[in-house]
C-alpha cells in the first residue's frame, strides 16, 4: 500500500490540476485586458484591471440574473427533494405489484440525453402555456433530476434497519408520520447530496432557458454572457469575470455540503 502511494498522490495531483488550471485562467483573466488576454493566458497581469469585476458588481443586471437563477435552482432543488424522497420511500419500503418495474421505468430517463428530447419538450411545454414563465424552467428540470435522485434515495433509505420500521409502526406510527419524522432527520447526508447535485446542474443549465424563456428580466446567469457578446467583438475579459463571480455560490454551498455529500454517497446515516 506504501509503494501505491506516491502514485495515487500523482494521479490526484494531475486531476487536481485539471480541475484548477481553468478556474484560475477564468478569474485571472478578468483582470487582465482584451489585448493582453490574447498574448498572456495563464501569466499574472501585468497591470491589473479591477474595473471588469467592479462593474459587473454595479450592474443591475447581474443581480437580475442571479437572482433568476437562485429562484430557478431553489425550486427544483426543493421539488426534486420531495418528491423524489417521497417515491423512493414507497419504492424502498411498500411492496406492490410492479414495484420493480415502475423503479426501472423511472430510471430510463437516466439513459437519454438532455438534448435529445428538447423539441417535445419545448411542444409540450407550450400545449401547457407555460412558454417564458419559470415553470417553464423549473418543471422540467425537476423531471430530469428525478430518476437519478429516486436512485440515491432509495438505495440510502434501504440502509435504514428495518428494527426501526417495526417499532414504530408497533407504535402506530402511520407511513406519512414515518417519513417525515424520522426517514427525513435520519437521510440529511442523502438531502444534501441530492440538493447540491440539482443545484449545480440547474445553477449551469443554458440550453433550457435558451429555449423556454424569451425576455431578459427572466434570464438566469448563463444567459446573461450574451450581454457581453457583440456583433464584431466579444468583451472576454468581462465574459471570464462575470463567469468567476457566478461560480462563487455555487462553489460555496458544495464546500459547506461537502461532509454531508461524501457521507450520503458512501455510506447510510445508520446500519443494521
């Protein structure tokens, strides 16, 4: 095992790096200017220009934007959540006919792509007249985070000891009382780990409200970096700073989960 050591170390320090190298040409290049972006990438700035990041702070817009996506991903966060807990509870501990194949149903959804299904998507969507309003964005979201989430939902709640089931019903503890008093303060590790990987794709998704959402008050923060887009000329030293200050949230909710999500992927809360 000490032999492997320093050759795990290596591997963790490349893929550390390929995950850092990005981040740090992102937010270096927002204080650099356009011309010097072209010729020094991943150098320091020769002379730094805070007023990339100090205007896109002023601009109203910016918070406009983020505050769209805050509400987009807080719904489908929340929707995602329970919903998705609530049916991998009944799939985890109520034995029905056709329990195994409504499971397996659920989670074909994990083996098409997004993309492929935007078009019915988008003709649905309009059947609903739900074009240009946040449902728009969050429904959908929330259908595509679902089988995903009823996987690790239901594979946590079955580490629950079934000893625990037993006295409580003994008790006369009812299937709804049962999930909301002790399955959700037991599953936190799990909530927290569904919560930040909805988060995050909802925080990056661009295709969707490409498509679904029309006015500019309703755009979240990927949509916003056309703002910076011109007909001859694109602003990137201002496109790198917006990008950096909009990955701060997101950056920030995985670190304070970060205990909790390594928990929910391992192991259970308990076990038998």
């Amino acid at each position: 095992m000490n032999r492997q050591s320093p050759f795990l170390y290596l591997i963790l320090v490349l893929f550390s790096l390929i995950i850092i190298i990005p981040i740090y040409t992102t937010v270096i290049g927002g204080f650099k200017s356009i011309g010097e972006l072209r010729v020094n990438i991943l150098g320091l700035p020769n002379s730094w220009v805070f007023d990339n990041y100090v205007g896109i702070v002023l601009n109203s817009k910016f918070w406009t934007y983020i505050s769209n996506s805050i509400l987009y991903a807080g719904l489908t966060v929340f929707f995602t959540i329970l919903l998705s807990s609530m049916s991998a509870f009944v799939f985890a501990h109520i034995h029905f006919i056709g329990n195994r194949f409504l499971f397996n149903y659920l989670l074909l959804g994990l083996l098409f792509p997004f993309a492929t299904a935007i078009l019915p998507l988008f003709l649905r969507v309009r059947d609903l007249e739900l074009l240009g309003t946040v449902w728009a964005v969050v429904l959908p979201q929330v259908a595509f985070s679902f089988g995903f989430a009823i996987l690790l939902f239901r594979s946590f709640f079955r580490e629950l000891p079934k000893d625990l089931f037993d006295s409580a019903f003994i008790d006369g503890c009812s299937y709804i009382n049962f999930y909301f008093r002790i399955t959700l303060p037991l599953s936190l590790p799990i909530i927290a780990t569904v919560g930040v990987i909805t988060l995050i794709n909802s925080w990056n998704n661009y295709l969707l409200p490409l498509i679904m959402i029309n006015e500019e008050n309703l755009y979240p923060w990927p949509l916003g970096i056309m703002v910076f887009r011109g007909e001859y000329m694109t602003d990137w030293p201002k496109i790198l700073a917006y990008v950096s200050l909009t990955l701060l949230p997101a950056i920030a909710i995985f670190l304070a989960a970060q205990k909790y999500i390594i928990s929910g992927l391992t192991t259970g809360s308990v076990k038998e």
